[in-house]
C-alpha cells in the first residue's frame, strides 16, 4: 500500500455547532482544513499515533486528535506581535494509520508515509503529532532523506539514547537509532532541557562519546534560553542543510505538563518553551518539527494538549514574523 493511503481523516470541529461564536474571533483550528491532495507548498499537520512503543502506560496514540480540538479553544491572533494568523489556510493530512499490533511495522508505515509525501510534495514544511516519541525515528529518518544533512533541536528531559538490546525501539531510543542508522550524526543533535535524576551516567557517557551537544535545565535556568537557542542554531548552521525539531512535552515541568507519561519536578515552564519555539520559528533553516508524548488520558483540563497547542501557534507565529520582516 502507498503511504499517502495509508493516511484517514479525522473529525474536524464544526463551527455552527460550537456553544457559542463570536464574529469576530477566528479559532486557531479554523487555519487548518483537510488536505485535498493538491500542491502542499509550506506547513501542514500529519498524526502519528502511536504509543504501544512507550516503556511506560501512554495514550499518547489519541493525542493528535486532542491537540487538533485543543486548537479550537485559543484565538488566531497574537496580541505581543500585533499579528493574526487567520489568513493562514494550512492542510491537515489527518494521522497515519498504524499497525494494531507490530510497533516496528507502525515506525515502518511513518517512515514509509513521510517520505513519499516529502518526495511528492518537497516544499512541505510538517508539523507531526505523536504519538511517543518513538515516532521521531522514523519521522526525521524520511526527513534527513528528503531534505539533505539535517541538525535537530531536541527539547526533552531525557535523552533517549537507551539502548536497542533490552527493549528494542521504544520512546527511549528514537536518537540512539537515528545515530546507529547514520541518518543523524552526534554533532548535529543538540538536547535543551535534559532533567536531573531523569537519565544515567552511561546514557551521558554516550552522549559525550558521539558529540551531542546537551543542555541541562541548570544550563536554561543560568543561561536563559534564547541564549541557549542562538548557540545551537549557530553550531549547526555551519554544516546542517536543514533543522529540525523535536518537542518531547516532558520537558516542561510536572506542573505544567501533567499529561506526560514521565512527569517529574525541575522541568522547564511553559512560558519558557514557547519563547524558544517562537524564537526557532523565525528562523528560516528550520523547516520540521514534532510534538510527541502528551497523554490526554493521564491529563487535568486538557493542559498538555492546550500547551501542544501553542507549541504549534508559536511555531507558526515565528514563521509569520519571519516572512513579514
């Protein structure tokens, strides 16, 4: 099977059934519309449901859907930059259906799927919604493909190096198979936001020995993160083709992200991440970008799914301001 077919829809939110509009406030999920199949030329979303990977309880696999409605509840204007994004019309081409049983084969499909739409379409600029963050792998392996040497940005509490011996691919290896399959070289990973008592000295060791670059959330709290971000951005500028960035929602604190299969305290705030996602968004090299391991069914109010949500308008903010300057 190709695997644009493999892709199904979802149910979009209909406006005329919301409990109340306002005719003049435009939702953020009004920008994106079901992918009709025609020229793709700059952003759109793709599901990736996948999370009988995670070595933990996820429902992670229902995010996408969550994240889309979530969309629904914020507004498309950006009051700190005087800027709308209601004239953006954006494809969503729904989610990526996954194997029922066999988790190699579900990261076989992604892979499968990712690549044939980046060769079909090469000016797509994804946004994908995990799933765990073993949907990483596959995702940035059909990227790397596509689009030349690629650098990643990887906000995370932990590395998710592990190795491929006691569990096989899980959400704990998406860059250790990414670097054992040569489709990522070390110096091209930089990690922000790796957490304390969240990881193991082998795992750093590792790390070290292959060039990563890491950023503990001692370096973002001391340094601040712009800072952070203009030194990765530039490290990778001198030898990458292009960026690509991976949010693991764990990196927020347990406080702000209570929806993460790995919950702990010491993590970054959400006003935090969405800074750095907007200051990467101006940033023309950076061109992809995935939002994995938010479980609506560990969530309280949906806030995981709302924070993931304005991952995305950030992004996209940053992108908008880019193009008008």
């Amino acid at each position: 099977m190709r695997g644009e077919e493999r892709l199904k829809g979802y149910p979009f939110l209909d406006k005329a059934n919301a409990p109340f509009v306002d005719r003049h406030v435009t939702k953020a999920g009004e920008i994106f519309y079901p992918w009709d199949g025609k020229r793709i030329d700059g952003f759109g979303l793709i599901g990736a449901p996948l999370s009988k990977s995670s070595i933990s309880h996820s429902g992670a696999s229902f995010a996408p859907t969550v994240i889309r409605k979530c969309l629904h509840a914020f507004s498309t204007y950006s009051v700190e930059e005087d800027l709308d994004l209601a004239q953006l019309k954006l494809p969503d081409l729904g989610d990526i259906t996954m194997h029922v049983t066999d988790i190699v084969g579900s990261q076989a499909r992604i892979e499968e799927t990712m690549t044939k739409l980046l060769e079909n379409e090469p000016n797509w600029q994804p946004i994908v919604l995990g799933g765990d963050h073993s949907i990483s792998f596959p995702s940035i392996k059909a990227f790397a493909s596509a689009k030349g040497t690629v650098g990643v940005i990887q906000f995370d509490a932990h590395h998710d190096l592990r190795n491929l011996e006691d569990g096989g691919p899980c959400n704990g290896t998406p860059f250790r198979s990414l670097l054992e399959t040569g489709s990522l070289v070390g110096e091209h990973l930089v990690q922000v936001g790796i957490r304390d008592f969240s990881n193991s000295y082998p795992y750093r060791k590792y790390a070290e020995k292959h060039g990563v670059k890491v950023y503990t959330m001692k370096d973002v709290n001391a340094r601040g993160i712009l800072t952070i971000l203009d030194e990765a951005v530039a490290k990778l500028k001198r030898s990458v083709d292009v960026i690509y960035v991976s949010v693991d929602m764990d990196v927020l604190d347990q406080a702000h992200a209570p929806g993460c299969p790995a919950i702990s305290p010491g993590g970054m705030d959400s006003t935090t991440l969405l800074q750095g996602i907007f200051h990467l968004g101006k940033d023309s090299l950076v061109q992809g970008m995935d939002i994995v391991e938010v479980d609506p069914t560990l969530d309280f109010r949906e806030m995981t799914s709302r924070a993931a949500a304005h991952v995305i308008l950030n992004y996209l903010k940053g992108k908008c301001i880019k193009s008008i300057g």
